[in-house]
C-alpha cells in the first residue's frame, strides 16, 4: 500500500520537477546597496573601470546609522547667537594667527596669484577642519555609499558625488579610495572637499603631478582660493557690512541666497545704513542674524555670496568673515617681523 502511494506522488510531481529543471539557474546577485549595479555599470561606462573591482569596493562600504543622525541636525540649524561661539572661540581664533605666521610667505604668494586674501584662506580652513586637525574619522566610501543609496531626501546629490568619487584619477586622491578618511558627508582634506570640487577645482600647488588635499599645504591653500576666484571673489571688495538700522525702516528684499542685485542707495533710503563707506550702486543684500542683543542687520556683498558658494549657510559665511577679520587683526605685520629680524 505504501509502495504504491510512493509510487502515485513521483507521479505527480514529476512534471513539476521537470517543469524546474528547464528554467535557467539565475546568475543575478543580490546587491549589498539598493541601486549599486546600476551606479557601478555608469561608472565603468563612462571610464573604462573594472566592474568587478568597483563592485568590490562598494560591497566593501558600509552603512552608518551615525552618518543618517547628523545629517538630521545639522549645526547650520542653529540661530547664529549659538552658531557664532561654536566657531569664534579663542583657540581657533590664536590657532588661525599662528597658522598665517608660520605660513605668510605661502599664503601670501597664493593670495596674490588668485586675489583672495590669507585671513578667508585661512578661516575657511579653520572653520573647517581647526587648521587641519580635526578632518574626518569617516571612511568616504561608507559615508557616500551610505547618503547615496539610503538617505532618500538628497540621494541624487549624494549619488553624483559617490559617481565622481569612483571616476576620479588616482591622482588627485590624497591615497588608495578605500582608505580616504573624511567628515559624514563625504568632504576631504583641510578644506573639506567633496569629490566634484576636487575635480573642479582642487590643484597642484607644489607641482608635484598630484593632488594631495590631506598631505600637501601648497594644495591645500592653492585649492580654496581656486575654488573662490572661479566663484567670482572680487579682489579688494567688501564682503558684509554691519547696517545701523532707522528708527522705522521700511521694508525691504529679504536674504534669499541668491547673488545680492539691490543697490546700497536703495537699503539707505529704506533705512539700513552700512557702518563704512561703500559704493552707492555697490549690489547687497541684507541679512538679519540672531544676536545674543537681538537681530543684527548685515549688508552683504559679492564676496560673501561667494562664501556660500563653499557653503550655503549665511551663518556658516559670517563665521568665516568673522574669524577672517580676527586673523587679520592679531597676525604679525610684514613690518614687525623684518623689525624683529633686524633687532636680531
């Protein structure tokens, strides 16, 4: 009895397992990100890379809980009574002296090479990165893989960053790709470079036929003022003006980001005063901060557009103006060193 029940099933199931013994054994793996096969074949499209090698390094990328936080507070959320402390502390203030005195002659030569300043040179990357000490504990890898193919509100921006990570030349990386450290959005270096502004903008400035943003003071400084002449820094131009408000101003543009296009005239007729002389016709606009007195009223120029070119925030921009003008004030003076080299 039992012999023929056996008998009746493979019966049965028979044409089922013939049926699965005709479909094709799927060669399809499964992908460690949502998204990383398609990303992968762009990328050995447009360079000629080896698949398989950047499906190795992607499968080598992992996610970060941690990275996803952040990007959920950042500081630039803050209201600039609470953003100003964090970046106008007088070690960073002393730190970006000292760092301008020890390196004047370099800063100085870029500076007139691209007619941005040393004190924005400088600040930038101490607002950065603290003059290069604090850069990143983050793999690039796993903070771009991470943005790129889990954060659904900027994965396109992230995604393109990661594409032109992977496309970069060996040469314009401070090391192999797998061990560049950065900060949780994938920024490198001193200046903290996403890798489309490495491509763009980042140079040799030591002459060496490469790029070192980690390594190499001459990139480093020859980078960010590369990045803001190509911007538009206009040499010799005021950046932001503190405005002395009338007693009833009346109304006018608010700070939308965009390039300032309203003549001074037009603020000091409202009722918004710049604290120096400045051209009339001179474009602006007018930025109001939260100050730990109340709203501050700013008049902003080109150059502090330019500044948020490297970073949107205008709080992020003030700070660096800020710790620019610090800078300034508390180097040592061209004339004082050759005084002091010649009491010697």
């Amino acid at each position: 009895m039992i012999r023929s029940v056996f008998s009746i099933l493979l019966l049965l199931l028979a044409p089922c397992a013939a049926a699965l013994a005709q479909q094709p054994v799927s060669t399809v793996r499964s992908e460690v990100h949502p998204g990383e096969a398609a990303l992968i074949a762009e990328v050995a499209a447009d360079t000629g890379k080896d698949a398989a090698a950047l499906t190795a390094l992607l499968d080598g990328a992992q996610y970060k809980q941690s990275i996803i936080d952040t990007m959920m507070r950042p500081a630039e959320s803050k209201p600039w009574s609470e953003y100003r402390p964090i970046f106008l502390t007088p070690a960073r203030i002393d730190g970006g002296i000292a760092f301008y005195n020890e390196h004047r002659a370099l800063l100085d030569k870029i500076s007139a090479q691209y007619g941005v300043p040393s004190p924005i040179i400088v600040a930038i990357i101490g607002v950065e990165t603290s003059y290069g000490k604090i850069t990143g504990h983050y793999r690039v890898l796993d903070a771009l893989s991470t943005l790129a193919f889990h954060y659904p509100p900027r994965a396109a921006y992230f995604r393109g960053e990661l594409k032109t990570l992977l496309e970069l030349p060996q040469n314009m990386l401070a090391g192999p790709l797998d061990t560049l450290q950065g900060s949780y959005a994938g920024a490198q270096g001193w200046g903290q470079f996403m890798p489309s502004s490495i491509r763009d903008f980042a140079v040799d400035g030591d002459g060496d036929g490469r790029i070192d943003l980690n390594n190499s003071l001459p990139d480093i400084v020859a980078s960010v003022a590369h990045y803001f002449a190509a911007h538009g820094w206009e040499p010799d131009a005021p950046v932001a003006l503190r405005a002395l408000q009338g007693a009833a101003p009346d109304p006018v543009p608010e700070y939308a980001g965009a390039a300032p296009s309203t003549p001074i005239e037009q603020f000091v007729a409202a009722g918004y005063a710049p604290g120096a002389i400045v051209s009339p016709g001179a474009p602006a606009s007018l930025l109001t901060l939260q100050g730990d007195a109340g709203d501050e009223y700013w008049l902003t120029f080109q150059n502090f557009y330019v500044i948020t070119r490297y970073n949107k925030s205008p709080r992020y921009a003030m700070a660096v103006v800020q710790l620019a003008q610090e800078i300034a004030q508390g180097a040592v003076q061209p004339t004082e060193t050759a005084t002091a080299e010649a009491a010697r």
